[in-house]
C-alpha cells in the first residue's frame, strides 16, 4: 500500500473532512441551521463513509455520500416549503426526485425559484447522478467486480478505487460547504422574523420562561413545551450557550459562556440604498413627485383610512410582493421605521431601506411563494388637531394555508398637511409567547377602541 500520508489526493479529503467539522461545529454552537437532525447527519455520513472506505468497502462508501448530498439540499427545500418539513418531522413525507427530465425535480424547483444558481445546482446534480450509479451501478461498480473476465480482486485495498472515491469525497464536500451557507442563510432571514423560535422544532408559540440573574445580567431561558429544548438570552436577545472544553493534559472538563451576538444593526445613514427596480429611489421622495401626487385620497383621508392601506400594501399573493408603490405614498418623505425586535433600538430604516430588507426576508424565508396577509385585530387611536398616534395590534398569516406566522404592535405617529394623513414613524414589536401568557388584566394586553 502507498504511503498515503504523503499522497495529495487522500490528503485532499482528508482537509475537506477536517473543514466539514470546523463548519458543523460552528453551525451548532450558533444554532444556525433549519434542521438540526440533518446537520448531525451529515457529518455522521461522512464519518460512515471514512470508516467503509478505510476497510475497503468502496461502493457503499460512495452510497453514503449520495445520503449526504441529499441531508444539505432538503433543509433548503424545507425552509422554501415548511408545511414539508412538518410533514417530514411526522414521518409522513417522501423525498422528491433530485431531478427529472420535467425539469419538476428538487434541485430544479430550487433553481427556478433563484435559491440555488445554475452552476450548483448541475454540480449538485451530477454528483448526486455518478454517486447513484453505486446503488443501481454496473458490474464495475461491485467490490467483488472482475469475475467474469478472470480479474477479480474481492474484498481487498485497491488504491484505484481509492482514489476515485477520494476524489467523490472532496468533490461532495465542497459542493456540501455552499449548500450549507445557502441553508444558513435561510435560516437566518427566518429568525429575522421569528426572533424566539424553538431551534429543533420550529414552536413559535408554546414556552415555559424562567428569568435568572447571574454575573450581574439577566437572562431568560425558554423551554419549549414541544420538544423541551432549551434556549437562553440576554436582555438584548443574545443567545448564551454551555460550551464544554475538555483538558487532554488534566482529564478536567471546563464549561464555559458562548455568546452568539445579534446581527449588527443597519446605521442611521441618508445614505442612498442599492437601486432595485421594485422599491422606489432615495431620489423620488419628494412631494412634487408624481409617486405622491396620485396616491389614492381614500388611502390618505383618514388614519383609519391609512392604517388600512398599510397592511393591505404588505399583503401579497403566492409569488409577488408588496406593493412598495402604494406603500410609499404613505409615508412622508424622510419618515423612518424602527425594528427593536432585537433589544437594541437602533435598527432604524428609510423606507427605501426598510423595503429592501423587508424584500430579503420575504426571498429567504419562503414567504413569497405562500404568501402574506397582514390584517389589523384591534387598535387606539389618539389624535390633537394635525397630529396622531396609533397602537395598532395586528397579525399576519400565510395566503397558502391561513395558519398564523405572526403576531405583533405597531405604534405609528402621523400628520396631517397638504389635505391628507402621512406616517411620520412607524415602530413594532413582535408578541412573544411570556407575553401573551400574562396579556390578559394588565397594561401589556392587546389595545382595543
């Protein structure tokens, strides 16, 4: 056998391997990920397929590599189509096709919809295609190959197979390491939007809560009532994990503090945002613009009136948008949106700004293709002359299925001039499950006239 500490293709894998590690590691301790049982797999799907191919079982080596391919595309699917992941978690779902001469396949949906490139998806494609071959393969494919032509070998080390699967295992791992990043951006617009979510089951809504003081700082643990994770945050909604390191040198086992830090806030800026042919720009926001001068008066007569056309504009069918146009011709030109769902206070937004993030999440989280309906549960309006303050309660579903994404407050300061309301600010907040639990006979419960 060949010196294969010194040969570049097994060392190759074996740095993909390594990296591989580095990355699920990491991915854990951040609790970044759509679905932590295929993050586990596929990790364990590589240690198999090490541990076939080391005592010369080449062909299931490279089936396992097949499987995880297969564990790093179907957390993208499921976060574009989470009704399939409930589906999936209840063993009722059966996988898809990778792909199809339809071109209907999982990998092609995923490209039709701009959440893979092209190129990954016909690398994707091809692996998954050749490593198939292992399972419904040829002759060539057996370990005990040969037999018919007087050449077979058996269950012994042959460095040609060797080879050939190094070179599958390197070339997975890297198309592995992108569908990664994709799913962990995914992952993260997701959270975006539900900032306490249950990590392993997806409970938006079912928590029991117990607040504790320890160096000084307040945290609060939830426990989630379906699947009893636990998950810890700061006052500003930092995640803290136990991290264990253990001392080869002592045999001791220390338990130190993780902290995954909050994205950082978009700066106060007038800055102009990146052009997008949907969002008007910086530029338009004028009031002798023409955006402003047909806005629909029934829209703006009243702050019934426009509190109305404001979550009608963010509501939108299967596939579109809101309606940034309408939108628009709401809000007074310079007027700022205000996200402290994080603890911090400072994610304050154009609307420019705010309707390109808004526009973000909706690609990243699947949201576009069920659909949004925002729509007002109750409210309180307090108006002096030419100005008013809203508390707005409201909610938002999904078109596809009517289920419940959210619920939250909105506080929206307006004025009056030029015959008309505008927003001057708007600021929300999301409800959380502590919250709604103890709503119910104090000042934090849901404003009604």
């Amino acid at each position: 056998a060949p010196d294969l500490y010194q040969d570049s293709i097994f060392g190759k894998a074996g740095k993909y391997f390594v990296a591989w590690e580095r990355l699920v590691q990491r991915a854990l301790e951040d609790s970044a990920f759509y679905s932590i049982a295929h993050v586990l797999e596929s990790e364990d799907d590589l240690k198999c397929s090490i541990h076939l191919a080391s005592n010369y079982y080449y062909k299931q080596a490279s089936q396992t590599l097949r499987s995880f391919l297969e564990d790093l595309i179907l957390p993208i699917h499921f976060c574009e189509v989470p009704q399939d992941y409930t589906k999936w978690i209840a063993n009722n779902y059966r996988v898809p096709s990778m792909r199809t001469r339809k071109k209907d396949g999982m990998l092609d949906t995923l490209t039709q919809r701009n959440v893979l490139s092209s190129t990954l998806a016909d690398e994707a494609g091809r692996l998954y295609g050749e490593l198939n071959s292992f399972v419904h393969g040829s002759e060539a494919r057996l370990i005990n190959k040969g037999l018919y032509t007087n050449q077979g070998q058996g269950h012994v080390f042959k460095i040609d197979d060797l080879y050939e699967w190094c070179k599958y295992f390197s070339q997975t791992v890297d198309a592995g390491i992108q569908l990664l990043k994709i799913s962990l951006d995914q992952w993260d617009g997701f959270r975006k939007i539900r900032r306490l979510i249950c990590t392993y089951c997806h409970n938006d809504k079912n928590f029991d809560s117990k607040k504790y003081t320890f160096g000084g700082e307040e945290f609060t643990k939830y426990t989630c009532r379906n699947c009893a994770h636990e998950m810890t945050f700061d006052a500003n909604w930092a995640q803290w994990y136990a991290v264990s390191l253990h001392n080869k040198l002592t045999g001791e086992v220390q338990v130190i503090s993780h902290v995954s830090q909050p994205k950082d806030p978009l700066p106060i800026t007038d800055d102009k945002p990146p052009a997008h042919e949907s969002i008007p720009k910086e530029e338009d926001m004028s009031f002798d613009m023409s955006i402003y001068k047909n806005a629909d008066l029934t829209d703006v007569e009243s702050v019934d009136a426009i509190i109305h056309a404001f979550y009608e504009g963010m509501s939108f069918k299967p596939g579109e948008l809101p309606n940034w146009k309408r939108l628009q011709t709401l809000f007074l030109p310079g007027a700022r949106l205000i996200d402290p769902t994080d603890g911090s206070g400072t994610n304050i937004y154009s609307f420019q700004n705010f309707g390109l993030q808004i526009k973000e999440l909706i690609e990243s989280t699947g949201i576009k293709l069920r659909g949004s309906k925002q729509s007002e549960i109750s409210h309180k309006i307090e108006t002096f002359e030419n100005i008013a303050q809203v508390w707005s309660v409201y909610e938002m579903r999904d078109v596809s299925d009517d289920s419940l994404f959210l619920r939250g407050t909105q506080s929206v300061q307006l004025v009056r001039g030029s015959g008309r309301w505008w927003i001057v600010n708007l600021l929300w907040d999301l409800e959380r499950e502590e919250e709604v639990a103890v709503s119910e006979g104090n000042d934090n419960a849901p404003l009604s006239d």
